[in-house]
C-alpha cells in the first residue's frame, strides 16, 4: 500500500508494529495470539464482525450522545480520545485530509458536545479517506495503545489477573473509559472491590470478576444507549468464565448481537 507522504523511519515502524510498544510476555493479553483474540472479541462485540483490520474507516453517528464513533474502537468526537487520535496523526503526518478538523474537534472535546453540525459529511468521507493511510492506521493502533490497551493490561496485572481478566478489563477501558466516576472503569472497579479482592490481594480471580462483570452489567443496564443488550457480558465474557478458560484458550464460540462467533 502506498504511503503518502511518509518518512522512511515512519514505515519502518509501521511495519515493524512499533507504535504505542509494549513488551510482550507469555503470561499477558499482549501476546500475538492473545492480542488477536482480544481484537477479534471487542470487534465482534463494537462492530459484529472479526475483521476488526476492516474498521479503521468505521464511522457513525450513533446517537448516543457521543457524536460521532469511529475507528477501531470507537473513538469518539464528544471525548477526548478521537481528538488525541488526529492530534497524534497530525504530528507524524502535517497537512493531512484530517488536520483542518482538529480545532473543531477541540471544542467538542472541551465541551463534551454530541454535535457532529460542524463536521458533517465531509468529515466523514475524510476519515474513510485517511483510513486508506497506513500512517492513520499506525496511528489508531498507537492511540488504542496507549488510551485502552496498556493501562488495561498494567491495572489487570496489578490486580493479579490472567489472560481472561486482562481481556475483561480492556473490553472495559474500550466501552466506558478510564475515569473515576461511576459509570467509568475506575468506579466499576471500585463497586467490584466492595464485593470481592482480585488475587494481588488474596482473593479468589473467578470470584473476583465475577464481581466486576456484575458491577459493569449493572452500570450498563442503566445507560439507555445500551437498550439493555449486555449480551457481550453474559453470552461471551461470562461465558468463558463460567467454563473456568481463564486463559483464553481456543477455541472459543460465542454469541453477540444475534450474531455467533467462532475462533478455532
């Protein structure tokens, strides 16, 4: 694929997987393998599908008070995350179809505004267009990195979790962000902890998220943008508790939004 405008160092760690790096070992999610199915449950779950290579140009307005969702998990227009991702795209690559959306997106930010009035379709078929650039790929890659993925892992292993707990945690940090409030991870953490310890502190893993999985059900069941669908809780990460795969070993089948997935 073409890299426009791209340095030789830019390609190099593009196609080395450099960007947003986190040392791998065999007991964590970041693992080829694991990361893989890590991707492929989060997509099966965001966008119905595994092919989650196909959703850097994903882009909706949902209606859910986030204005527009978009990329690979999501980045919204209303948070700060979709702002940080062209920030970042704009410092590897100046000018790009993106750059001229980045105050209009700082203001949206600052003000937690779901109005996409001044992006509209242009900002849309720009971001279908970027997504085409293998440097926004790298890009997205980096800001899922560093926003979900890693501080996940850290606070997962923190904890004293396995491979399955790790995923639980990034699927977390994914839908309801950092934060300490109670419908973010930080609050849905702190309501598990009143019911159970995580092994770092003595407890029991299988009891402990079964704890969190409880508490995040019962914040989601309270957002209406959810309709009440926790299904990527109780068919597929409960799933896989339940049957004691603390591990994530394959192969995995799981149903999600009325679709059934299989990793073999």
């Amino acid at each position: 694929m073409h890299l426009r405008s791209t340095s030789l160092l830019k390609a190099s760690l593009l196609a080395l997987g450099l960007f947003g790096a986190f040392a791998a070992h065999a007991d964590d999610l970041n693992t080829p393998a694991k990361r893989e199915i890590a991707m492929e449950l989060v997509s099966s779950a965001e966008n119905t599908t595994l092919n989650w290579r196909a959703e850097y140009g994903y882009i909706q307005n949902l209606e859910d008070g986030r204005g527009y969702t978009a990329g690979l998990v999501g980045f919204t227009s209303a948070e700060d995350d979709m702002l940080a991702l062209v920030q970042l795209y704009d410092s590897l690559e100046p000018g790009n179809v993106l750059s001229k959306y980045l105050p209009t997106l700082a203001d949206l930010s600052k003000r937690h505004s779901s109005s996409v009035k001044n992006l509209g379709n242009p900002f849309k078929q720009d971001w279908r267009t970027a997504a085409a650039d293998p440097v926004f790929q790298g890009a997205q890659d980096q800001a899922l990195n560093d926003i979900y993925f890693n501080p996940a892992l850290n606070q997962a292993k923190a904890d004293g979790l396995g491979i399955l707990g790790q995923f639980i945690y990034y699927d977390a940090y994914v839908m309801h962000g950092e934060g300490d409030d109670a419908h973010s991870f930080g609050g849905i953490r702190k309501a598990a902890l009143t019911n159970a310890l995580p092994p770092a502190q003595g407890g029991d893993e299988t009891a402990y998220l079964t704890a969190f999985l409880n508490a995040r059900e019962a914040i989601m069941l309270k957002e209406p943008d959810h309709k009440g669908n926790v299904d990527r809780i109780d068919t597929e990460q409960r799933l896989f508790l339940n049957a004691g795969n603390l591990n994530l070993d394959t192969p995995l089948d799981w149903t999600v939004n009325k679709g059934h997935f299989h990793i073999p």
